[in-house]
C-alpha cells in the first residue's frame, strides 16, 4: 500500500514541477519557480512520511499485542499405561496440525512488507525509471529503463507501446516484451478503445461478451488485456497495452489496472515535458510567422559558421533578401497579404538552398541565408537561382495574386570581409545598393569595396 502512495506522491510532484515549468517568468521569476518546487516537494514528502509512519506504526502495535497476549495455562496429564499413540488417517499431502504448529513461526511486519514488494513490485527497476524520469534524461534513457521495468512488473505478460509518428494518424511500436505478439506494428488510433474513451480500458476475454472495442489485439485475444492512454496536458501521445494469459495467484486484476495507470501517468507526464521543451526552444530559435531562423540564432550560427571556416580555411557567404513588392502589396492589399508574402517566403525558401545552409528572418522585410563553405562563385549563382524562382512565383490571395521580385545583396568570407560583422555590413550595404537601383537584381560585395 506504501508504494502506492509513494507513486501518487512522485505524479503530484511532477505536476508541481509542470506547474512552475508552464508559468510565464513575467508572472513567477526562474528564483521563485526553484523556490515553489522545493517547497512544493517537502510538503508532499511530509505528508507522505507522516501517513507511511502512522500506518506502520498502528499496525505494529496490533501485531504485538496479539503476540503479547497471555496464553491460557494448559493442564497436562500423565497417562498410566504406556501407549503407543495411534495418528490419525489425514488425507495425501495433508500436514499434521502439530506440525504445522510448529511451521507458523511469526513474521514481522517489515518482513512481510518486504516479501510483498518482492512479489507485486520490483522497486530496484521502478527506481530506475522513476529517477530518469525526474532528471529528465533524454527519450532513450527512460524508454531503456521503462523495457526493463515493464516485464519485472507484469510477469508472464506481453505488451507494446504505441506512439505517434511523423503523422498523427497511426500509431507506431515503439518496442514490445513479453514471449507473445499481440497487436501489429503500426495500428491506427481508433483501433484501441482507450483512444476513444481517454481512459484505461480492460478486456477480459474470459467472460462470454467481450466488447471493449480493442480490434488491434486481434493476435491473441486471450486472458486479460489492458489499454491505457499515454497522456499530459490534455494531449495524447500514445499507448501502452499489456496482455496476459493468466493473471499470479498472488495478484488482482484491479492491482494490475492500478500498476498501468501508475506507469502510464508517469511516462504520459514526461512526453508531456518533452514535448514542452521542445515547443519552448524552437519558438526561442524560429520565426513565428515565416519558421524560419529568427535572427539571434542566425547571429549565433553565423559567429559559430565563421569560427569553423577560419579553422577550415574555408569560405563562408551570406546573402540578403528583400521583397522588392511590400510597399505595393501594403498599400493595396494592406499588412495581413505582406505577412501572407512573408509566409510563403519563409516556406520556399528552404527548397531553393542545401541542406547545410541557414535561412533565417534577418529583420521584419529582410530575410538572409547564411552558406557555410561557398566561394563569391557558388554564393552568386545560388542568389541568381533564388532570384528567379521566386520571381517566378504567383501566390492566390483572395480574388488577388501575390507576386514579387527580390533585391540581394551578397557577401563572401575572406573575399569582402575578415569577421562576423564587417561580412553583415558588407551584405546589407550591397542589398541596399540592389534596392536603390531599382531592384529584381543581385549586388555583390565587390561594389561596396569599390
């Protein structure tokens, strides 16, 4: 029953932390948050402390007191002839009761905890993944820990767990154990109730109507099935889905409802922070309108590019882009159609470019794309090439078009400049140069040193 509520202590905790996580620093600063966890985790350990020591304690004194209980004295009699004592006729493999007297010799209480732990829960494993999860190791770690833990804790059983992909449409395995292959590879969601329902869904295939809606066991319907959801913050990440032939004598099918619900809270609560930390550092390095590179990354990634082909020595060019139609397309269509510009900028762009070039939203008109190892050559030719396709382009706007062409600048590292900051002005003094004679062209850093 303790590790129970130590399971329910650990989820109440990391929801404090999740808490304090999502809170904006304008509302609590990153001191208040350390603050508000640690408090947050010495109130849960109190309580938890004070009810374990209370339980134990109360039924410690019960055990004892039956132990202490004055035996009644027994009168013993001596027999006058010696006879020899006739055993009763006990049925094969019954034990005497004087023997099995002598058999029950007291256990304490903390052995009989112990021995249950033993039995029902594999605390060494648990620990494990309890303590990856906490830590916030990375996805592999606590998959590693959660493979190891889930056949300690459903003996005899076979399992899966299910994710999403790069689409949200099917479920893909992540691992399985167990000696038994119960579901496909890949199902989709509606497949297994507990997508449905958003709620642990038990299956006994031992009772004559069977109709939980998990189509996806369709390998062995067997026994006992449990789905359960793998959700935090009211998303649904996947699923985790336990089958077995024939449950331990020493265990029930509500306690291995419980051991799902615990496991599946608990990994539901850290793909939820995952996804979080994710979320949080592409918005700390993209654009939100165009996704591409907002410009402290591009500044960083220039500085870290630049550092690299000094090493090398090797080249580095940068060009700038304007769209040369804003002020037309604002003037008649207004700021919602240049932002809708901006967007369909932001997703040709990357297209256009190598698979190790950076693009980026320089500032709110200018956008700039950073080419680690291009000469002046190949600089040049690829802002030509980026320069027709997208003069090229025709964009549905309501009963408009949006079209428009772009002015460039270009810059190349040895060739125009020594560092960081002389190669950006040398590409925004060359993209300047490019607006003001009229636009729809490439200038390069030549010009500027001229």
């Amino acid at each position: 029953m303790n590790i129970v509520k130590y399971i329910f202590w650990l989820v109440a905790f990391l929801m404090g932390v999740i808490v304090a996580y999502v809170v904006p620093e304008e509302t609590m600063s990153i001191g208040a948050k350390f603050i508000f966890v640690g408090a947050w985790g010495a109130v849960l350990g109190f309580v938890f402390y004070t009810v374990c020591k209370r339980q134990i304690e109360s039924i410690e004194n019960d055990f004892n007191e039956v132990l202490n209980r004055p035996q009644p004295k027994v009168t013993q009699f001596v027999p006058i002839h010696q006879q020899e004592e006739k055993k009763p006729d006990l049925p094969p493999g019954a034990i005497p009761a004087a023997q099995a007297l002598k058999q029950s010799v007291p256990v304490s209480v903390k052995q009989l905890d112990v021995a249950a732990f033993k039995v029902g829960f594999p605390l060494e494993s648990w620990n494990a993944f309890k303590l990856a999860i906490i830590r916030n190791r990375p996805f592999t770690e606590v998959i590693d820990a959660m493979q190891k833990l889930l056949p300690e804790l459903f003996p005899d059983a076979s399992g899966v767990l299910y994710m999403y992909g790069g689409v949200q449409t099917e479920l893909s395995q992540i691992f399985r154990f167990g000696p038994n292959v119960i579901s496909d590879e890949t199902v989709l969601p509606a497949e297994c109730a507990s997508f449905n329902t958003g709620d642990i869904v038990v299956t006994d295939y031992s009772s004559p109507e069977v109709s939980s809606g998990c189509t996806h066991l369709h390998h062995r319907p067997k026994g006992l099935a449990i789905c359960a959801p793998v959700e935090g913050l009211e998303e649904h990440f996947g699923i985790l889905t336990i089958q077995v032939d024939k449950l331990p004598e020493t265990e029930t099918k509500e306690y291995w409802q419980a051991k799902v619900s615990i496991v599946s809270a608990a990994f539901g609560l850290y793909v939820a922070n995952q996804d979080l930390n994710m979320r949080f550092e592409q918005h700390s390095i993209r654009d939100v309108l165009t996704g591409l590179f907002n410009r402290r990354y591009m500044e960083e990634s220039l500085n870290r590019e630049i550092t690299a082909a000094m090493r090398h020595k090797s080249p580095i060019g940068i060009v700038m882009l304007y769209p040369d139609a804003i002020p037309a397309v604002q003037n008649s269509q207004g700021r919602h159609a240049v932002e809708q510009l901006f967007w369909e900028l932001g997703q040709r762009l990357p297209s256009y470019i190598r698979g190790e070039d950076i693009p980026c939203r320089y500032s709110d008109d200018v956008f700039c794309v950073i080419m680690p190892g291009a000469d002046l050559s190949i600089t040049r030719d690829r802002a030509e090439r980026i320069r027709n396709e997208i003069s090229q382009l025709q964009i549905a706007y309501g009963e408009g078009i949006l079209a428009t062409t772009l002015s460039m600048g270009v810059a190349v590292m040895p060739t125009h400049a020594k560092d960081a900051g002389s190669l950006i002005y040398t590409a925004e003094a060359s993209l300047q140069m490019a607006m003001q004679a009229g636009g729809n062209r490439v200038v390069m850093g030549d010009a500027v040193m001229r």
